[in-house]
C-alpha cells in the first residue's frame, strides 16, 4: 500500500481537511471490480469526489483549494499505485477545472457557485463545430475519448467556428450533463475503467459566458488572480497524463515485490526488479521537475520544452521498467487474478495517448533547445 498522500489544506478556502488515504483505500478495494466491469464503482466515485480533486485549482472565491501543480501530482501519483484508472479520472478532472477557469466570471459561477466539487470532463481535439447565435453559440458535433464523462457534471469541448476566409477560430464549450449524449465506444484493453466514450451534441445553444477562445487557454492568458489559471498549455507538458502512469508503473512494482517476497528467486529476476526500481525513481524525480517549473513559473521556451520532453521520456521509463518487471514475474505474473498484468495493460494504454509521444509533444521543440533551429 503506498503512503497517504494528502493535499494541502492549509490554504485559505481549500475548506475541511479531505485526506486522500480514504480514496485510496477505497480504490483499491474496487479496481479488479473496475478492470472487469470497465466502470468506476459508485464508491470510489464519492471518494473521488470528496478528495477533493475537482475543487483543487477552483479558486478559494467559489470554496476552491488553490491548490499547487506539486501537491496534485504527488497524491495522482499515490491513488495510480492501486488503481490508474481512479488516478486517470482524479487528474483530468482537476486540469479540466483548470481549463474552465478560462470561462468568463459568470460561466465560474455556474460551474461553481453551487458546488465547488462538480466534475468536468474535457474533450481537448476541435472534433465538433460551432455558429454564432443569439446570446451564443449552437454547438454540434462528435468528440471521443472524453475520460470521466459516465459521471461528469460538465463536459468542455472545443469546436471550430468556419470562417468565410481563414482558419477557423477554435472555441471551447461548457455544457451541463443532460443536454449532450454519451455513447459507451470505450474499449480499450488498459485503463479500462477511465470511461473514455464519446459525447454526442446536437444543436445546442451554449450561451456566451459558458464559452472561450481556444488560444486563451493555449497561451496562459487569463484575467484570474491565480496563478494556476494563467499557465500556457505547453508548459503543462503532458503532466496531466504521465503522473498517472508513473503511479501505475510504482503499482506494478509494489505487486511484483509482493509476488517474490520470500520467494527463492534468480540474480537476473532481482536484477531486473532493480532496473525497473531505478526507472521508475528517475521518472518521479522528472515529474517533480515539471511541477517546479509551474508553480514557480519558469515559462520560458527552455523550460517548456523540457517539460515536454520530460513528459514523454518518462512515459518511456514507465513502459520499459513495467516490461522488466513482467519478466520477473514470469507466467504468473500474467495471470489474470494478479494485479501486475492489470498495471502492465495500464501504463501500455496510458502511455500511448498523443501527449506522451516524443513526435508529436517534444521533438521538435527539445530538438530545437538543444540544437539551435535547422538551417
């Protein structure tokens, strides 16, 4: 069992002391069940909820914690180590109330003026299209992979409003549950309990304070007092993403060790097993990196392209260390009642999401840092 972790609340408006130890205790009581039924159970999502995740970045005004970039990866880090797909859902739900912090004052107190906890689920690919209406926008489109969404209270989704001439202008969306759809076309064979299906919209009227400009959010610009709500999204860095793997990855590890302990075992299978330790460490270590870099905030282009690059490498040592555990393990370890089999599917599927990948999140930029631009 890894240690409890527990979020800063001795901020002003962060509200009573919610510990992470009961989510995690909880989700781990639940994640087979969750692998099997491809769904978080009703428990853990009460955990979920009342650790507080959502409110973590909604300022202290809407009884918010304001809490830092550090303390939310380290306790997603904690609950990926008994259940990542808990940890996948715990995080996106509260970078999506970092991106909705974008909305105009009036679209906050929606979102929030009656519950600070409410969940938001975000679509971030322009999938959909949008028109200007009356008083907003009408809203139509198909958006995939939305993590969170079975029991979101909002989703954000970013559409393209077509322009005459030009490229279309990109603007997200916040609707309430009840006036979209959900189609259940999750079905991957890792982290199969994230929820990631498809929201359906179909001629909606979002009105104007319930929508942002897409470069908002890309940029960092944002008229909010916190310093959270005015980052660029690159500096971000895929960090939303890799502290759940990481996490997975240290799971994988603590089952493993739970399966050899007092067991005889090979120079090769504790050599292996300290390989996968070192990699996983060294992935912790970049992660914390990453948080620096934003609650200090370092935005220089050095900066954010390293954080990039530390995103995807890390994702790297995540697979490597669980693929060396696995050999460890052996057969048994790939048996479908052992927890190492589930964390291996975990961190495999996680870490294919295009956040993760070098080609599209850090080539070109790191490559550039280092090696000044092409000629």
């Amino acid at each position: 069992m890894p240690a409890v972790v527990q979020l800063d609340t001795d901020r002003p408006g962060s509200g009573p002391a919610v510990p992470t130890d009961e989510l995690i205790t909880t989700a781990a009581r639940f994640a087979a069940q969750a692998d099997a039924t491809r769904e978080l159970a009703p428990e853990v999502i009460t955990a979920l909820r009342e650790a507080g995740f959502a409110r973590h970045f909604v300022s202290a005004a809407w009884g918010g914690r304001e809490g830092s970039f550090e303390e939310l990866t380290r306790a997603v880090t904690a609950v990926a180590e008994v259940c990542p797909a808990t940890a996948w859902c715990a995080s996106l739900s509260a970078y999506s109330a970092r991106f909705a912090a974008h909305l105009p004052q009036e679209g906050h107190r929606a979102l929030w003026g009656a519950n600070p906890d409410a969940v938001i689920a975000t679509a971030l690919m322009p999938s959909g299209k949008a028109a200007a209406a009356d008083g907003g926008w009408r809203v139509n489109g198909r958006w995939g992979y939305v993590s969170g969404v079975d029991f979101a209270d909002w989703v954000l989704l970013c559409g393209a409003i077509p322009a005459p001439e030009g490229p279309p202008q990109l603007r997200f969306f916040a609707l309430p549950r009840g006036s979209y759809q959900v189609s259940k076309t999750w079905d991957s064979i890792g982290m199969r309990a994230t929820g990631s299906h498809t929201v359906l919209v179909d001629d909606v009227l979002v009105p104007a304070h319930l929508s942002f400009d897409r470069t908002d959010m890309i940029t960092g610009r944002n008229d909010s007092e916190l310093s959270a709500h005015r980052v660029p999204f690159q500096a971000v860095g895929g960090l939303t993403f890799i502290a759940p793997v990481v996490g997975a990855a240290a799971g994988a590890l603590n089952a493993t060790a739970a399966a050899l302990t007092g067991k005889r075992r090979t120079p090769a299978v504790e050599l292996a097993v300290v390989r996968a330790s070192g990699r996983i460490d060294a992935a912790r270590l970049l992660l914390t990196q990453n948080s620096d870099v934003l609650d200090g905030r370092k935005f220089t282009p050095d900066h954010m392209a390293r954080n990039e690059r530390n995103a995807t490498f890390a994702a790297e040592m995540a697979i490597e260390a669980v693929g060396l555990l696995v050999k460890a393990a052996g057969t048994s370890g790939l048996g479908e009642t052992h927890a190492l089999q589930r964390f291996w599917r975990d961190v495999t599927s996680a870490a294919s999401h295009v956040a993760l990948q070098y080609d599209t999140a850090a080539r070109k930029t790191y490559s550039t840092v280092l090696l000044g631009p092409e000629a």
